[in-house]
C-alpha cells in the first residue's frame, strides 16, 4: 500500500502501484514507480477536474522524487533492486512490498537468484542500484545491529566449530538486544527457555549442536530467530536435506509464528501449502508475484523450468498441486 | 548458562591457580619454607639473601609465570575461536619468527645494551610480523586462512634471521638460541607490571566482545546476521592476540603450545563460549606454566631447562593427541 501525506494521517492511499482515484469532483490518475537511480519512487500524477459541461485539460503534475518516507506504508518495500557481478545482472529490476504477517515463498530455478535477494534484503551483499525501505526508512540507514533486530536469518547450513551446545546457539539471540559488558539475567534465560518449548527442543539443552538432526538444527535456529525478537524471519531453503516429515513440521512452525516470512522454497509444492504469496523468479528477473494458485500455472512454470508441468489439487489441503516431465522436446531448448 | 557444575568447577580452579603460585614460591634451590616468605612479605625477612631471594627472583618468576600463562592461554582461546581453527597458536602466525629477527637485530646492533634493546626489538619484530600477516591475510580476502598466511611469513622471517646470523658472530648466534628456547630465569617486577597490564586490558576487551566472539562459533555468515562486523571483529581480536603474545614473547622468549593446548582442556571443562572459556583458560594456563616453569628450574642440578623446550615437548604430543582424537570428523 501506498499513501500519500504524513506517516500517521495520509491524506490519500492507494493499493495499487496505478489506478485512478475520484474524489470531489477530480479525478486522478497517478501511477507510482521507482527510481532505480535515486532511492526513490516517483509519484506521478494526473489531475483534471471534472463538472457537468466543463472538462478540463489533464494536468501533469508530478510529485517527482517524493521521499518514500512520505510514500510506503508497508513493513519492507523494495524498489528496483539491481545487482550486477561483473556486468552480468545477477537481480534485474525487482520492486515488491512487503505488508506485515505475510508468509512469502520465493521460488525459481537454480541461479535464478533467490538467495541473492535474500541478501540483498538482508544487507549481506550491496544492491548495485535501486532501494530498500524498512519501516518508511532507507535500509543503508540502519546499523547492522539495528537490522539484526529486526531481521532473523536461517540459513541453509551452519558450521559449527567445538562442541558448541544447543543452549549456546539459541543464546545467540541475545546479541542484538544486547549493549557490551553485559551477562545474561533471568529475563534472558526465560525467553530463551520460552524460544525452545515453542520450537518443541526443550529437552536437553546441553546437547552439542552438530549431534541434532538437520530438523532439530533448523528448530533451533528459528528458536534463535524468536530469541532475536525479529519482525521478519529470512530463511534459505529451509527444507533442504529434510525428509519429508521435517519439511512439514519445519514449514508448519514457521507457519505458525505468525510473524512475516521470507523463504526460498526448492518444492513448489510445499510453497503453494504453506505460503501465502509467492514471487517466482527466474535469471534474475521477478517473473510472478501473486498467490500460489495465480503463480503456479502450467504455461509460467514450464516456461521457467523448461519441462512440462501439469497441475491438479491437493484433495486434502486444496493448495495446487505441480508436476513435471522432461518435455521431449528438451534437447532443442538445451 | 552459569550453572552450579560451572561455578563449581571455575572455583575449583580458581582455588588450584591461587595454591599453585602459593606452593610455587617455595619451591627452587634456595631452600625457603611458606613461614619465611610469610614473613618476608610483611617485612621482615630473617636475611638480606632471603629477601633477595624473595623480592628478585623468586616472586618476578612466579608471577610473569602466571600472566604469561594466563595471556598465552587466552590468546589462543581466542585465536581459535575467532580463526575458527581449532589448532590455532598464537606462535604459528608469524610471531615468535618476527619477535625472533626483532631479538637477532637487537643482538646484532646494540650488543651493549640488550636489557632494553631486547625486549622492545621482539616487540616491534612481533608487531612487524603480525602486521604483514594481516596485509596478506587481507589481500587475498581471506581473513579465516590468516593462519596459512602466519605460517609463510614465519618461514621467511626465520630465513632472515638466520641469515643475519649465519653472517654474525657465534656469541649473538648462541644468545638468540636461547633467547629463543624461553625462558623466565632473566624476569623482573617490572615485567610482571607490563604483561598484567596487557592481559588485563585484553580480558577488558574480550568481555566487551565477548557476545560477538560467541556468534563466530556458527560461522561468519550466521554472525553476520545477527549484526556482527565479522571482519572488524577478526582484525580486532588479532591485534589482541598479537599484543599479548608479542609482549610475553619480549620478555620470556618462545614459549610454544600453551595457547594450543589449555583451551582445548578448559572447553571439556567448561564448554565453548566465550566468558568461561577465557576465565578457564586464564587459570589453568596460569597454573600450567608456574608448573612447568617450578620443573624447569628444578628438573636439572646446577641448570635451567629452558621452558620452551618443555611446554613445545608436552604440546607435541599433545597437538597429536588432538589429532588421533578428531580423525573421524
């Protein structure tokens, strides 16, 4: 969503990036786009009065370049995001918003650059143009422990050195919330206690990190996401490596957190059960961004992967349901 | 977590640090019972050769062997955490090599006055050598393979050295030798001042990080995340290490493997994170070399063994201990 005004009282908000809006006796026209250039949107809108006999001439007037500040409502807006390596576009022009609670997958091929996003989202790697906005406020102006608190990341894998325990890891999640000098108090210990019988780990919390199962190390690295006290949860192929009860429990969890999620999913078919919206990638360009039902279709999806897809329903759950086939005329594509 | 098993166990250790420099005093050729030193220490000694004995030898010796333990532990406490190597010695990135040219320069040049010389050249070789070892480190992007990097420049520095030597006069030659064997045998007061200082400015430091230097453990990408610099972080650590060893090596010579060894000891104690790592590592260290350091005096008649040979001779086998110990992983 996009308003327009101050932050606390828009004077107008719009729900879609262009439309047209009436309101007492003028009719706008405005579309919103970002400035890939400038860490901007630029407002553009349209004007003409209209009464009974008299019709206007269109007036341009453009709000060119209006602070976003001024413009975004919504918890994570990206605008225009470029990374290239070396001249070659590793992300190509991607804008999206983020409202709060959302359970986003993204999906797409190998390379497509998923997981760059999610560290471009991240700060982990510097876009080379276009901006973020977290909470009406340019990303590169959060410190990188002010972005901790807000953003937890689960990544594919952890590399644990010595036998580091599951309470250490989940502990972990205190540093951001934390100034020097400072121990644990009984506070802490509580949430991290709370963290662990949410995430269902709070057996023995001596045990060392790299005995768990993937699953349980996935647990407790969302069990340090809540500790984190992050508003948006980053996870990275959380069901790589799972078997196929880890990867319902793991999704059902995150699910369940009810805060916002950012993932990439590999299975298109436990994105289209456990999100809400999915943006499909593909070299690097944001193909689709819709619900699962709009984004998973047959013609997208075989396009994107280059095999033959079919779709049905899932009888229980009513998600969409994908297959694919090595089309034969795959060898002509290759 | 602070436990009571972990409160239980850093008293205990504590209690071991405190009896090991209580005991230690009394122990060497002079014959000086506890009551003696008692007395000393409130001033009144029963001879001028006691309080001597006291005062300048014995007392300098124990204590520059508990902070030189203390810091040499600690620092590969927190090489190893901070390299994520787990046979990281703060010697075999460069040091002891550069300390070792710093030493053979000084022995070279300024023969006359080596009781100031000395300490301040290995000093500054120290720093040198570090500083190169970072610049490479830095220039191939890769601060987690500083190790590999210690190790190339450790082997050209002693390369020059012995150079310099080789062209030199026996007598230098032989100083340097044993200069570099380790040793607490020359140690004064004013030394002991100096590194507690350091190593007290080092744990000030550690404490401070200590949160960031525990989100390492799971690597720099999960540190990352949670808001750390991980190279800031890394580069701030070394210059930490650098300077505990680089000013005990000044003093003391080489003395290899305390800081590869007790922190592996003190982690099946106490776990891995930070804060009880380096308290653990503080006091075992500290008690480990009064220890080697009372058998080094003691171990011959009429002779010191130096203590580098000693710790590098148990640190060996223990560095292969290690080794049989995680060849399945």
């Amino acid at each position: 969503m996009l308003c327009l005004g101050s932050q606390k009282e828009p004077d107008i908000c719009f729900n879609n990036r262009a439309g047209l809006h009436e309101s007492n006796s003028v009719l706008i026209f405005y579309f919103i786009t970002p400035s890939p250039r400038s860490c901007a949107y630029s407002f553009y809108l349209f004007n003409r009065q209209y009464s009974s006999g008299s019709i206007g001439r269109w007036q341009n007037e453009i709000f060119a370049e209006h602070g976003v500040a001024k413009l975004m409502s919504s918890l994570l807006s990206l605008a225009g995001i470029h990374w290239q390596v070396d001249n070659k576009p590793i992300l190509d022009n991607i804008s999206l918003d983020v409202d709060k609670g959302e359970v986003i997958g993204i999906i797409g091929p190998n390379g497509a650059g998923k997981t760059s996003l999610l560290r471009c989202i991240l700060q982990q790697q510097k876009q080379t143009s276009g901006c973020i906005y977290f909470k009406s406020k340019n990303i590169s102006q959060y410190s990188s422990k002010e972005l901790a608190k807000y953003f937890a990341m689960v990544a594919q894998k952890a590399a644990p050195i010595f036998a580091l325990t599951l309470y250490d890891v989940v502990r972990m999640g205190l540093l951001p919330h934390k100034t020097a000098f400072s121990l644990d108090n009984d506070h802490d210990r509580h949430q991290i206690r709370l963290a662990l019988e949410k995430v269902g780990l709070s057996g023995d919390i001596d045990t060392a990190f790299n005995l768990l199962s993937g699953g349980e190390q996935q647990r407790a690295l969302i069990a340090r996401a809540l500790v984190q006290q992050a508003e948006i949860l980053i996870l990275d192929e959380p069901t790589n490596h799972l078997d196929v009860y880890y990867q319902h429990q793991i999704l059902q969890l995150v699910k369940a957190l009810k805060i916002t999620v950012i993932m990439t999913v590999h299975d298109l078919n436990l994105a289209a059960q456990y999100c809400q919206r999915l943006l499909l990638l593909d070299k690097g360009k944001l193909v689709c961004d819709n619900t699962p039902d709009k984004v998973l279709q047959p013609e997208i999806l075989s396009r994107v992967f280059n095999l033959d897809c079919q779709r049905d329903q899932d009888p229980v759950t009513g998600a969409p349901r994908v297959y694919f086939h090595l089309a034969e005329h795959a060898d002509d594509n290759a | 977590m602070i436990t009571p098993k972990l409160s239980l166990t850093l008293f205990l250790l504590l209690l071991l640090c405190i009896i090991s420099t209580g005991v230690a005093l009394t122990i060497g050729p002079a014959n000086i019972g506890a009551e003696e030193f008692i007395n000393c220490y409130l001033g009144s000694c029963s001879s001028q050769m006691t309080e001597m004995v006291v005062w300048q030898v014995r007392t300098p010796r124990v204590l520059v062997g508990l902070v030189a333990g203390m810091g040499l532990a600690c620092a590969g406490a927190i090489l190893q955490n901070t390299t994520r190597n787990p046979l990281a010695d703060p010697y075999l990135f460069g040091i002891v090599s550069g300390a070792g040219l710093g030493a053979t320069i000084a022995n070279i040049v300024l023969a006359d006055e080596l009781t100031v010389a000395l300490p301040l050249a290995a000093f500054l070789g120290a720093l040198f050598s570090v500083t190169i070892v970072v610049i490479i480190a830095k220039a191939i992007h890769r601060m987690e393979q500083i190790l590999l990097a210690g190790v190339a420049v450790s082997f050209m520095l002693s390369s020059v050295s012995q150079f310099i030597l080789y062209l030199g006069e026996p007598f230098a030659t032989n100083r340097v030798l044993f200069w570099l064997m380790g040793s607490l045998a020359r140690v004064e007061m004013f030394n002991f001042y100096v590194i507690a200082a350091v190593v007290l400015l080092a744990f000030i430091l550690i404490f401070a990080y200590h949160r960031q230097i525990d989100a390492l453990l799971l690597g720099d990408e999960s540190a990352a995340s949670l808001g750390v610099d991980v190279n800031r972080l890394r580069l701030l650590m070394l210059a930490i290490c650098a300077a505990l060893t680089a000013t005990i090596v000044a003093y003391c010579g080489g003395i290899g493997f305390v800081g590869l060894m007790i922190p592996h000891i003190v982690r099946q104690l106490v776990g891995v994170t930070t804060l009880p790592l380096i308290a653990g590592s503080a006091l075992i260290g500290g008690s480990f070399l009064i220890w080697v350091d009372v058998a080094a005096r003691s171990a011959l008649e009429n002779a010191e063994v130096p203590i580098g040979i000693i710790t590098s001779a148990i640190g060996s086998v223990f560095f292969l201990a290690i080794m049989y110990k995680t060849r399945n992983n």
